[in-house]
C-alpha cells in the first residue's frame, strides 16, 4: 500500500479528543497489521483554536485542509465560548471549512445494528435492519443565502431576515451525488422538499426531475414534502433507501432519522465536494454528535461514531471498501458481545469506557484478521 494517503485530523473540542484517540488506536492497527500508512497531520479547529490564536480557524489550517485527501472532524464548541462573537465562535470555523472546501454533499447513514435495535425509541420491529441514507445539501440553502441580519426598527421592533436560496446546479450536484450513491444500494431516492409553499421547493422539484431524466433512468425517484417525511421517518422508516434533501429540512429530518438508532454516539457522517479530474474529492468525515461537555474528560464517550466515519473515510476517500467493512464488522460484533458505553447501556449489558470501546474493536479486528 502507497503511504502518501494524507489525512488531517481536527480533534476539536469536548469529547472530540476522547473519540479521535480512538480513531488513532484504529489506524494504529491497520499501520501495524494491515501495512496501510498514512501520512497524518493533527491540528486545532473551533473552541480549542480561539484559545490558541484567537480564531477557530486559521488560514494555515484551512490550507492543509484543502491539500490533504481527508479531513477527520472531532466535534467543536461549548459552553466556554458561548459568549465568544459571532465569526468567531466554534461553529463558525467549521461553517468555514464547509464552505471553503465545498463540501456541498453531507451523507448521514442511520444505520441499526440489530444489537441496539431495542435502544430505539420506535418499537423493534419498525427499525430493526433500518438502513437509510441521509444526503443533505450543505453548503446553500438558508444557513448562507443573503440578506440576512437582524435590524432594529427604531419603535422598540426588531426585523430578522435569513435567505433561501438555491441554484439550478447546487440541486442538481447533490441530487447527482444521491443518484450515484442509490445506485451502490437499493436505487430508490426520495427527493424532499416543501414545493407546495416555497419557491426552493419548487425549483428543487423540477431540477431533481431533470437530473433523473439525464440518465439515472434505473433509479426510482420519488418526491414528498418535507413535513409528510418527518412523519413518515417515524411511521414508517424502512419505506426508505435514500433521501435528498436542501440543508435546513436535512438538517432536522437526518436528527430525526439519528433517534431512530437509538444514540447519537453511533451516527457517523461524511461531507463530500464535487470529483476533480483525478476523481479525488475533497472530504471531511465526522461524527453527527457534539462535544457532550456533560461527559468530556470523563472516558465515558462512545467512540463508535468517530470510528464509523473513519470507516466512511476508508469507503468513500480510499476506496478501501474491505477494510471499511471490517471496521464495521467489529463494531457489530462488540456490540453483539454486550459491550457499550453509557449513552447505549441496556440492562444486563457490559458498561465499557471510551478507550475500553476503541480496545475492544481493535481487539475484534484482531480476530477478523487471524
Ligand atoms: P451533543 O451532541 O454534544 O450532546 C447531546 C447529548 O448527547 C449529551 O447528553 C451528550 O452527553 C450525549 N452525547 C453526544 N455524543 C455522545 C457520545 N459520543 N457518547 C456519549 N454521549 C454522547 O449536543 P449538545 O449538547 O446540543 O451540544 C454541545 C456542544 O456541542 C455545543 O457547543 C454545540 O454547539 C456543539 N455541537 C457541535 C457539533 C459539531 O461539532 N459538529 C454538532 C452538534 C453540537
């Protein structure tokens, strides 16, 4: 295996370190066992880098984000910069990143192991085997589109404005990546938005219709409107394979889609630009969670979804879609094994700590391997 893999790992904030530590244990293995090296550069990112240099993104960082093959995100934030302004609070250095590396495609598999199935919140039989694909657009859409601001209007009133907006080829890029990435699954793709009252909506309706005309013919393509999806999430869940969506619905519905599973400490993400002509795209993999300042410093976190995007990292930048399965065949057996962290403990079952979690996969992929 070539070594000039080149990842950058952001830890971030809170639990963030907890959970990278676990990742580095992971990638330890592979280096010893697998002879899979990468080159792997570690830096600071949100609360942690406003300490450090004042902002929670530095120029330097953001250009090492943009020449490496992959970005591993912890989490960023807490209460400690709450009171930090705006442009320069945690989030705003990870918005940045985002938006600077273009990562226009956020996909959230809500995955249900059959060990945790019971952990959901819906009845076992609504969600056992649920597997469904979240793409949600996250670089348009109403967290960007200008004006925006609060005015005040001088009679003891105050205006606030946000902005939706979207392009004929921001809808069309991401339902592309949706169509592509349904055809690896079950090839059914339901496009989601609210045509009926916004004029996004019905631009995004059309231009999804249009993409899928341009030869995704083999792909079922449905629409529904974004309130009838939350429902359905909860009625019905398996109904779906692949959902599209503009990034505010995706940002609510894929929450949604994540209590399904039972706990956030499970739910991995991967953010994905448009393909270069090597057919290298830029990425960043991180888990849905965030700091958990309730539990950081604790070794209590669960590691699972930190590994879980790493193995995304492992499918989706490296195309190393055996080792990607391994990972997470590990983490189905440790769970099936009765091993879990404080956010999924289940009577009768094993409490483990964060690194206990990390030694027990590693320790899993030692018997996949042998
Ligand atoms: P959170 O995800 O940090 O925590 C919500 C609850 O889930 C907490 O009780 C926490 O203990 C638990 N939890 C989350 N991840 C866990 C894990 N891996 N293992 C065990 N338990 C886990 O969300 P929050 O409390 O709303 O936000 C806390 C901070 O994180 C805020 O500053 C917020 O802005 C930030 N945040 C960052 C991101 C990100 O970096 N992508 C995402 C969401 C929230």
């Amino acid at each position: 295996m070539s070594a000039n893999k080149k990842l950058l790992m952001l830890p971030g904030d809170g639990i963030g370190p907890e959970v990278m530590n676990q990742v580095k244990r992971v990638i330890d293995w592979m280096d010893k066992t697998r002879h899979v090296s990468f080159d792997i550069a570690e830096d600071l990112v949100g609360g942690c880098a406003y300490d450090a240099h004042g902002t929670s993104l530095t120029d330097n960082t953001l250009a090492d984000a943009m020449a490496v093959d992959a970005v591993l995100l912890g989490a960023v934030g807490g209460p400690k910069w709450d009171n930090v302004e705006r442009d320069r609070r945690p989030e705003a250095g990870l918005l940045k990143l985002r938006k600077e590396m273009d990562l226009f495609a956020n996909l959230r598999p809500a995955t249900v192991f059959p060990a945790l199935a019971e952990a959901s919140s819906l009845k076992t039989e609504l969600v056992s085997g649920l597997d469904i694909l979240i793409v949600r657009e996250l670089t348009g859409g109403v967290y960007f589109g200008a004006p925006r601001g609060i005015e005040d209007l001088g009679n003891g009133q105050k205006r606030a404005v946000d902005t939706q907006v979207y392009t004929t080829s921001e809808i069309d890029r991401v339902c592309r990546a949706a169509f592509d990435l349904a055809r690896k699954r079950q090839s059914r793709v339901t496009s989601v938005e609210k045509a009926n009252v916004m004029e996004t909506g019905v631009l995004w309706r059309e231009v999804a219709t249009q993409t899928h005309a341009d030869g995704y013919g083999d792909i079922i393509l449905n629409h529904m409107y974004a309130d009838n999806c939350a429902m359905q999430l909860v009625r019905d869940p398996k109904q779906f394979d692949v959902i599209v969506t503009d990034n505010l619905f995706g940002d609510v519905l894929s929450d949604c889609a994540a209590m399904l599973t039972g706990s956030l400490g499970m739910l991995p993400s991967a953010s994905l630009g448009a393909a270069d002509e090597s057919g290298r795209r830029k990425a960043m993999y991180e888990p849905v969670h965030g700091t958990a300042p309730d539990i950081a410093g604790q070794d209590k976190a669960n590691p699972l979804a930190m590994i879980l995007s790493y193995a995304m990292c492992l499918r989706y930048s490296f195309d190393m879609i055996e080792d990607a399965d391994m990972v997470e065949k590990a983490v189905e057996t440790v769970l099936d094994c009765g091993l879990r962290t404080g956010d999924i403990m289940q009577p009768g079952m094993t409490l483990v700590s964060c690194q206990a979690m990390g030694e027990a996969v590693t320790a899993e992929m030692d018997k996949l391997a042998g």
